[in-house]
C-alpha cells in the first residue's frame, strides 16, 4: 500500500505515537527535501531502503556558510567544519520536536557563528522560513572616524595667544585699547579683576561652578548590549521588559513572537517589522512612570 505524501510523511506516521496532536510543519527544504536549503552549495538528496539509527531513511547534505550540514527525516541535524584533510574538530547535533522547540549538543568546541547556524537549521527542521542571511553573522558595525585634532599653537606662545591670537591676558575690547595705548607710548591698561561694585572678592572666594548632575539611569537600547542583527537587539530588549523570548540566538522564533504579543498585543505585533518593533520598545522602556 502508497501513503501519499512521500517518504517523509510515511516516517512521520510511524513517529505519531511520540508525537500526539502535533501539527506537522513541512521543513524548508520541503517534505521530500528535495528543495535546497537556502544558500547552501552542493546540495544533495540521500536516501535508503531500510531506515536505521543512523539513516533515517531520508536526508539532505551541502555545505552552508562554509560548513557541512546534514538534514534527517526524523527532524534531527548535523553541523560539522568543511575539512578534506581529516575529521571535523567539532560538532554540532541538532535535535527538534515538531510543533515545538530544538536543542543542541555540541562535541568540541565550535566557534559562535556555528551554533548561529545550527540554529537556523532547527527552524528549518520546524517549518519556519529561513534565508542565507540566517547561517553567517552579520559584519560588525565600522568604527566611528576620529574627531580631527585641533591645530597647535607654537610651543613659546602663550595659551591665550594659541586660542584667540591676541596677547594673554587679553579680551576682544582689551586688545584695543592697548594697541591705542602703545601707539601713544602710554602702558597698556591692566585687566580689570575686580567684581561689580567694587569690592574685592573674599579669600578663597571665586566663581563656584554647580555640581555635576547624576547620569540618568540607562533605559531601552542604551541599557542592553546591540545584537548582533535586529532580531538578537529585539530578543534582549524583550528580556530587559521582563518577558520570556527564549535564547537570544537572532532568530525570530515562536517563544520572540508570543513575547512581542504579550507585550504590545496580537495586532500592534503583528503589524510591526522587526526594526519598528525595536523603536517601539525603546520607547516604551523609557516612558516615564
């Protein structure tokens, strides 16, 4: 007897009893896997005839981002280093429920962009839309440029000269009054230090400057650390609002949905991008009580 659907809807039927009542989502590469994951290059469709612990039957491999990955049947995946000298030193084993969540178990060390894409391969095993952008972190962002330095006074001239030009000592209205003075070989007035009145100032007494102000405490984007892309930003000012986005891997998955709703509610959430939905929590997160 056929059951329609292809090999992965007859694997999934043996898996109902472990999965009762979930909802199915096709994996991105499609229900055969016969469609390439997004960005990957050398893209290859396996199968055999008696599935086993190893080979589920049917599976997908390529190499995205640089790295080899592996696509099961059985909603499970692989993520390796691309190597023609030898065996991986790392692995990553993606592990998903369908209608649910991923884990991963790592063997070695991978470096942090790796665990990025095993991610991106979990949503994909779920049924979620993935593109290339999803398997390589976004370039950091260029350093601002230098203020220029401000030109230089020659080393024997006055620091009143190096700033205005004029004698030290001296004000704008000053520097006339001497010139005239000079001209006339009289000597040049002395700068009046006196205050208003008349009266000199007390000792120790001069101009008092106000204390510095407190910093204001840090709110919205200036109290978490940017993400690596809009999602990864979003995921931490959700956190910081006190709910629950899952890992802050930049990606945008159920648990990031269901936070941004019970927050804003369905419909403002629904309506918003990614970028507007990080604008519209920094401002919330600053609202004053």
């Amino acid at each position: 007897m056929r059951i329609p659907g292809g090999p992965l809807a007859l694997l999934l039927l043996g898996l109902g009893t472990a999965l009762p009542g979930a909802a199915l989502a096709v994996p991105c590469v499609g229900e055969n896997f016969d469609q390439p994951l997004p960005g990957a290059t050398g893209v290859a469709r396996e199968t055999v005839d008696v599935p086993a612990a190893n080979y589920p039957g049917l599976w997908q491999k390529g190499i995205v981002a640089g790295y080899v990955y592996r696509l099961y049947a059985d909603l499970t995946g692989t993520l390796e280093a691309w190597s023609d000298t030898g065996p991986s030193p790392w692995r990553i084993d993606v592990t998903c429920r369908s209608g649910e969540s991923c884990s991963q178990s790592q063997r070695g060390t991978p470096p942090e962009e790796a665990s990025l894409a095993a991610a991106a391969l979990g949503n994909c095993l779920l049924g979620q839309a993935v593109s290339a952008a999803d398997f390589t972190a976004p370039a950091p962002a260029p350093a601002p440029a230098a203020a220029p330095a401000p030109a230089l006074a020659p080393a024997d001239a006055p620091a009143d000269a190096a700033e205005t030009g004029r004698p030290a000592g001296l004000s704008g209205g000053d520097s006339t009054s001497a010139a005239q003075a000079v001209a006339a070989g009289e000597a040049p007035p002395a700068p009046d230090t006196a205050p208003a009145g008349g009266e000199a100032p007390p000792d120790g007494a001069g101009p008092q400057s106000a204390p510095p102000q407190a910093p204001a405490t840090p709110c919205g984007l200036a109290s978490i650390q940017p993400g690596r892309n809009p999602v990864q930003t979003l995921q931490r000012l959700l956190g910081a609002a006190g709910q629950d986005p899952g890992p802050a891997d930049g990606l945008m998955g159920t648990r990031t949905r269901q936070a941004l709703a019970a927050l804003l509610g369905n419909q403002q959430a629904a309506a918003l991008s990614v970028e507007q939905a990080v604008s519209a929590l920094d401002q919330r997160l600053c609202r004053p009580e």
